[in-house]
C-alpha cells in the first residue's frame, strides 16, 4: 500500500515540475518577445526622430526664406491692413 502512496506523489511531483518548466519556457519566450519588440520600436523611434529634425530643419529653412521676403515676423492683422490700404 506504501508504495502506491510513494508512485502516486512521485507522479504528482512529475507534474508540478512539468508545470514549472513549462511556465518556464513561456516566460522565457515572452521575454525574448518583449526584446524583440523594444528593438524594434526603437528603430521606428530612430526613423521618427530623423523625419522630425528633417521637417525642423525645412520648416526653419522655410522661415528664413519668408524672412527675407519681409512676410513672417509680423501678426496677420498687419498684413491685412497693408492690403486694405
């Protein structure tokens, strides 16, 4: 009867060790997701970042060009009362 006992722990101990390695591996795997998924978010940021400073730059290149044409600095309101008179 004592050793019936001892299979049965021993199979229910196999199971919960089972259990644990496999919860192990989807850790594991989802870890490996995670980094995955932060590298390639990155990259997109990287890619964003370099269209951002691009249109900052052709956004101050566009200021400097209107600047120079004297239209810019002043409010609208000026600019419409110029075209009144």
């Amino acid at each position: 009867m004592l050793t019936y006992v001892l299979i049965g722990s021993l199979l229910v101990l196999l199971g919960v060790a089972g259990l644990q390695f496999t919860y192990m591996y989807y850790i594991e795997r989802l870890y490996k997701e995670r980094i995955r998924h932060t590298k390639q978010l990155e990259r997109r940021n990287g890619r964003l970042r370099r269209r951002l400073d691009d249109a900052e730059d052709l956004i101050a290149a566009q200021q400097v060009i209107l600047e120079q044409h004297g239209i810019g600095s002043s409010s609208s309101d000026e600019h419409w009362a110029d075209i009144i008179d």
